[in-house]
C-alpha cells in the first residue's frame, strides 16, 4: 500500500507546481497526465505525470 498520495485535484496540483490548471488539462487531454474523471470532467490528475511534464517545460524555457 502506498503512503504516498498521487493523485490531486487539478487545483491541488496546480497549487503543488504553480502550473495553470488549463495547462494541466491541455496534458490529460494529448494523453500526456494520466486522469480519473466523473461524468466526463477531470477530477483527479497522477502528480508523478505532472510532475515530469513540469521538469520537461522548465527544461525548453
């Protein structure tokens, strides 16, 4: 069992890196972010997934 929690609300990951939720969504939606959603709306994002797409931006800034 892990003890560590993966997986955030886009708002809870976008306090976590700053990152604008639109940006997170944009990365869920080229497949990019792994996501769980209800009723067709994301409402939690894996924060490992956001986690490296947020070094690979700061890497081409």
């Amino acid at each position: 069992m892990s003890l560590i929690k993966t997986w955030y609300t886009p708002q809870e990951a976008h306090s976590k890196y700053g990152i604008e939720e639109a940006k997170i969504l944009e990365w869920v939606e080229e497949g990019l972010v792994r996501a769980e959603r209800e009723n067709g709306v994301v409402v939690r994002v894996n924060i490992d997934d956001v986690q490296l797409q947020s070094e690979v931006l700061l890497r081409e800034s």
